[in-house]
C-alpha cells in the first residue's frame, strides 16, 4: 500500500531556458547548444494561467496557506528570469511558498531588492557551488568564482536578511571528498554568508544515461521477471508530490527527463488536476511490484535514481515522509495499492 496526493504539492515550471552557467553534468549545457532551445520563454500570460490554476486546485483541497510549493526553474538559473518579481508577486498572491536554487552569479543589487521584497516567501535561497577554487568552478560550471564570492559578500554586507537563508551547497566531481577536507572548505566560505555551508558528497545522478561513461558508471537496470524497477530514490519521495512542467507547457515524469521522453499532457490544454491524474498513474506503475510487459517501457530503466526490492522499511519510510507533508500542506492523501 502506498499513498499518492491528489495535486502536486510542489510544482516545478521552466519560465525560461536560460542560464549563465554552463554545468557539466547539467542538461542545460548540451540542450542550449541549439539555439532554438536557449531564451524560448513561456508567456507571462501562460505564467499567470498557469499559477491560478494551481492556486485554485490548493483551495479546492483545502492546502494550508504557505504550505504548497513552486520552483521557478529546472535547467535554468531563476535569477536570470526576467519575470522572476513577477512569478514572486502571483506566489504570494496565491500563498504560496518559492523555492529558488541559483549559482549566485546574478546576485545584482536589482535581483537581491526582488528577493528582499518577497523574502517571506522563501525558506531557504540554495547556492549551487561545483568546485572547491577557481579553476575548478570555471571547469565544471563555466562561472568566475570570483565573480559569484564578490557578490556574495556584498549580499552579507548589504541584504543581511538574505544572507541569513543562504545555504551554499558545495560538490565536486569527485564524489568522495574526505571528511577533513569538506569542514575546511566549509570553514573558508563561511566568511562569505551569514547562512549555512554544507560540501555534499554522493550527488550526481547519470541523468537517465546521459552521464554513463562520462561521469558516471553504466546505470542501465535489467528487466526481467526477478529484476525490475519498483521505485525512486528520488530525495525525500519527491516523485510522489512534485510536477515538472517545460516551457510548453508539457509535464514529464521528473527532473532527470530533459529530452521530453515522457509527456503527460500539457497544462494550458488539460489543466494541472488532469494533468496530475496522468502522472500518478505512471508513478503508481513505478511502485508497483508486480512484473507486467509496461514495466519494460519505463524510462526508470536507465536512470541511477530507480530501486528494485524495496525492503518494508524503505516502504514505510517513504509512507511516513507523505504523511508528515500531508499533515504540513493540509492536502489529504489518497491509498493506492500496489
């Protein structure tokens, strides 16, 4: 048994496909090669159908105000948008929490007056940092760390409130950094915010076989009656509440799709609660452990994120961290069975 909501209690939408930084292991880095995909904008009119349609589906289910969640991106930076104050306005019209993950490039004094008008709506502004010194930043993301540090400093000196809920997350392409060095880098970077300071470990994905002999071992699962996907290791059960919708409009299965490879519907045409109801069926089709023919056309298949053999721990946790976000949101969950 498992639980499933009946709308996404996150929502995740690209505005934009753009951004200033160029990360290896990013879709966005091979995707704006063609210059048909960088700068395509969704209409500020969509954004607005788009943001009070899922509003009123939060009324309709009774969510708790502030509660529900939007991201403003996927392979894109939301400081570089130029309707970000917009989307920040219609959130909080429609009281709804922001989550904005950015690499601190665009920081401009303009951008941190935005934030700090809106600042209610945001637990946590996230700093994406791929390197531990310049060169490397520049290697694997195409950025000045000199550049980003500078405004972050300024941020600490000038928007103090901001740097407050900074958190800089830091990587590297290494996955294994030992323990002495990751609380070093964190200690030097801590002059830089008056927020957090983590230097993560084990975070790449292969991007549904993207990164398969580049940055990662092969992934590819084998399907067979005794060995097939039955669920993601997507963080915190993810799958399970958050709705990635493209520029189009279009909704895939999650973030690892970058090539359009699934498509449930498109949300201008169907509307989010339709759209949803498309989505939890494939989803139910992940979890489910039963073998069927269906569960060869997963594209969970190449992903390092699928998990066959889920124990009854690994069940309940997942079925504790959907509750707890239903009693945070309001938003009663539904039973499926398995």
């Amino acid at each position: 048994m498992s639980y499933h909501f009946p709308i996404p209690t996150e929502l995740s939408f690209e505005p934009i496909q753009l951004c200033n930084a160029a990360c290896f292991m990013c879709p966005y880095t091979w995707l704006s090669k063609d210059k048909e995909y960088r700068g395509v904008r969704m209409p500020r009119e969509q954004i607005k159908v788009l943001l009070e349609d899922y509003g009123a589906l939060l009324k309709k289910y009774n969510a708790k105000p502030w509660t529900a969640e939007i991201t403003p991106w996927r392979y894109s930076d939301p400081l570089v948008c130029p309707d970000l104050e917009y989307i920040l306005e219609l959130a909080n019209e429609h009281k709804m929490m922001v989550n904005i993950t950015t690499n601190g490039v665009s920081f401009t004094e303009r951008n941190c007056k935005i934030i700090q008008k809106y600042l209610h709506l945001l637990d946590t502004i996230t700093i994406s940092v791929i390197g531990f010194d310049e060169a490397e930043i520049k290697e694997f993301m195409g950025v000045s760390w000199k550049v980003t540090k500078a405004r972050l400093s300024k941020v600490k000196d000038n928007f103090p409130e901001i740097s407050r809920k900074m958190a800089i997350g830091v990587k590297h392409k290494d996955q294994k950094v030992d323990d002495g060095k990751r609380k070093l880098i964190a200690k030097n970077l801590q002059s830089i915010t008056l927020g957090r300071v983590k230097v993560k470990n084990h975070w790449m994905t292969n991007r549904m076989g993207a990164g398969d002999g580049v940055w990662m071992e092969g992934a590819e699962f084998k399907i067979d009656k005794k060995n097939f996907v039955q669920g993601c290791s997507m963080v915190f059960g993810k799958i399970f509440r958050k709705m990635e919708i493209l520029v189009d409009g279009t909704a895939v299965l999650c973030c690892e799709d970058a090539t359009k490879r699934t498509n449930y519907g498109n949300v201008f045409e169907d509307g989010v609660e339709k759209v949803w109801d498309n989505l939890r069926k494939e989803i139910e089709l992940i979890y489910s452990r039963t073998f069927t023919e269906a569960k060869k056309n997963l594209i969970c298949n190449s992903c390092s994120r699928a998990k066959g053999d889920w124990t009854a721990l690994d069940q309940a946790g997942q079925d504790r961290q959907q509750h707890t976000t239903s009693q945070k949101t309001g938003i009663a969950l539904q039973h499926v069975q398995n």
